[in-house]
C-alpha cells in the first residue's frame, strides 16, 4: 500500500513535530492487514507485551482498569459488550502485513522509528485522555473511531489519580474528527488526545516513532564509557601550590576536573560509534531469527546464486554513518565497517526491507563475508517473511 495525494515535503514542513493533521484516506488501496482474532491470539502469547483496558470499574469518574498479558484466551470471551480495548505492542515484529505499514513513513529516519502498536476496541471503547511522549500516525484500520485533540501537555500537566495510567486531569479538545478506514490521525509529541470507538471491532495501528530523552543518552553513554576506564586515570596536580584557605577548592583544580569529563563526553566518533550501536539494539530481544546451525560460506553462496533476495528481520534495526573514508552499518547493537560493495550493499539494505543480489554482490567476498555474519545473527533472512 502506498500513500497518495500526500506531500511529505509540506507535512515536515508544517505539521512534523507542531500540530496535528487529519489524513483523509491517502491510500491507493486500504485493506486491513490484521484480523481482530488475530491480535487476540497475539495477546495471548509469552513475550509480547500486551494490554486491555476496561472502564467498567466502579468508581464513574476513574472507571478505567488495566490488566497486562499474555491473557488467557477465556478473557475475552468474559469481557462486556462495550468499553474495553486491546492493545498489542510491535506487532510489526510478528505479522508482515503490519511491517509493511511502516515503509510508506521511511520518510522519517529508521533510527526515530519504533514500533506498530495495534489496538482493537468495543464500542465506546478508549484509552482515556492522555498524551504520549513521541509522535505518532495513528492509521485507523476496521471500523471507526472519534478522535478529539487538545493542547500542549508536559511533565506539569495534571493528571488523573490512577496508579497504572496517565490519564489528563482536565482536558479540553480543540478539534475532533471521525476516522474512518484509511484514515491517517499525525499527533506530535505532548499534545493531548482522546480515540473513542464508535460502533464495535474498531482496530487503529499506530506507528509510533522515538526520541531518546538527554537523561538517557547521558546515563547510557556514561555506562558504556565506563567500561573502558582506568582507576588509575586520575586527577594530579604536578604544579601545586600553597593556598592561602585549605579549604577552596580553586579554579584552575575545577577546570582540569571538570576537563576529565568533557574530554571524554566531547568524543564525537565515540559517541557516534556508541549511539549506531545502542540506538540500533532491539527493544524485543526474544523474537530470535538465528539459525540453528550456522550457515558456511559455500552453502551462501549456493543459496545466493538461486538470486534468492534478502530480507530484513522486521524486529532489527538498521541504520548507517557515513565517515570519511567507509560507512559503519549498525545492525542489532552490532556495528560493520564497510566500504566498497559491502558499503553500498549495507546502504541498500538500511533503504528497504528487501534487497536483490546483483552480479556485483555475488562476486563480492566482502558482501557476502557480512551477509552471512548477519544470517548467523538472525537479522536477515533468505526467505519471504509469511504473509497473514
Ligand atoms: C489506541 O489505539 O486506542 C490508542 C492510541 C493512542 O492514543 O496513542
Ligand atoms: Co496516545
């Protein structure tokens, strides 16, 4: 499926990361790629994260309740008519057809790209007012669901007293509209929101994208920089002399403590290094394509030479630096320096999920060298990914 009638040049200009846009059905064929029996199923299974929202609790102000997964497949059939909904996280990772939502918004970056959440709901139906940290295109699938926005939230927003959701305290909509299949919702970053479903089997998938917080980077860089160091890199004072109060601490002291960390923070091919790699660690560790036996050269080559095309995992991550004489293509938390073929093979497969060999690949040692590392890591594969 691929967007139509849709300026990516003018939505990043006006509406990425500012306002919200309603996207009248862009497609050039809407077809839903998930049966509701099929989320369900997915809810049921260990390992992927799941959960159902009900607001038939007793108190008619608060009456949202949440459960996590895997559930018992009995716990559907005992849930009332209406007001609950399911939602199943990367579920991009388990059905093809919902990994395939996500190639018409390549226009964002890989590395900002998370996951496809998908919710399926009972009339009237919602996860309550709320705002999310990230935007997200909130693609309405079966049925249909009122969608009303709001203003600017942030960390001061009030919120509910409930101890599992962050629900908005007071919550004015600004705009409301009906989405109906096709239909895209833009939501950026902090602004409130509020789907309703009307009428039952609403199913809305919503491809949601990424931004690492400055504590996060900060924290997890300085972890992996840790790592590295020595004790016996330390603070000396080779030159010092008598103060006249023991108990300063002086400038010059200050500017070679605080030069000890900067130093290191100012790396920039480290930090681009440590970043390709950290950014690129899958969120779901447990959907493991490795092959059971690892595949020898020879039998790639066999395999290859059939043309077989390549496919990415849809639960690796993968993107590219350019640096000035090679690229570095980051994989699953693993890092490739490539130049060459193995450097224009790694841009291809950072561009699409599926790349054919050509003649120039095939002849490649270093290309196949780093298909099969990749093969043996589970983040590529050689056959079509089933279809549902
Ligand atoms: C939903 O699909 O019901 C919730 C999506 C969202 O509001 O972020
Ligand atoms: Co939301």
């Amino acid at each position: 499926m691929n967007l139509m009638n849709f300026d990516i040049d003018a939505f990043l200009r006006d509406y990425w990361q500012q306002k919200p846009l309603l996207i009248k059905n862009p497609w050039d064929g809407w077809s839903d790629p998930l049966e509701p029996d099929d989320l369900a199923g997915l809810a049921c299974e260990q390992g992927v994260e799941s959960r159902l929202i009900t607001q038939t609790g007793d108190d008619p102000d608060l009456p949202w309740e949440l459960e996590h997964g895997p559930f018992a497949e009995s716990r559907f059939s005992q849930l009332d008519h209406k007001r609950w909904t399911l939602l199943v996280q990367a579920v991009d990772h388990y059905v093809p057809d919902v990994a395939a939502m996500i190639e018409p918004f390549r226009f964002i970056p890989n590395w900002r790209i998370d996951d496809v959440m998908v919710s399926y709901a009972a009339d009237g139906g919602g996860v309550g007012p709320h705002f999310d940290q990230y935007d997200v295109f909130l693609i309405q699938g079966s049925g249909r669901r009122q969608w009303q926005v709001g203003g600017h939230c942030d960390e001061n927003s009030e919120l509910l007293p409930h101890n599992d959701l962050r629900l908005l305290a007071d919550f004015d909509a600004t705009d409301e509209w009906t989405c109906e299949p096709g239909d895209i919702l833009y939501v950026p970053p902090g602004i409130a929101h509020n789907g309703i479903a009307v009428g039952d089997d609403c199913m809305t998938y919503s491809i949601g994208f990424r931004a690492p917080s400055r504590s996060e980077l900060i924290g997890y860089w300085a972890d992996d920089l840790l790592a590295d160091m020595q004790n016996d890199d330390r603070y000396s004072d080779p030159k010092l002399k008598a103060l006249k109060n023991p108990g300063e601490i002086p400038a010059d002291a200050l500017g070679r403590l605080h030069a000890m960390i900067t130093e290191k923070l100012n790396d920039r091919e480290a930090f681009a290094m440590w970043f390709g790699q950290y950014s690129s660690t899958p969120k779901y560790p447990d959907v493991d394509w490795r092959p059971e036996e690892p595949l020898g050269m020879d039998q790639l080559q066999q395999y290859l030479a059939r043309e077989t095309p390549i496919y990415r995992n849809p639960s690796s991550r993968f993107s590219f630096i350019r640096e000035p004489s090679q690229i570095q293509l980051f994989v699953d938390g693993n890092s490739f320096p490539c130049t060459g073929e193995s450097a224009k093979f790694a841009e291809a497969l950072c561009a699409k999920n599926i790349v054919h060999m050509e003649q120039n690949y095939l002849q490649s040692d270093t290309v196949m060298a780093l298909i099969s590392e990749l093969y043996n890591l589970g983040s590529v594969t050689f056959d079509q990914p089933e279809t549902e």
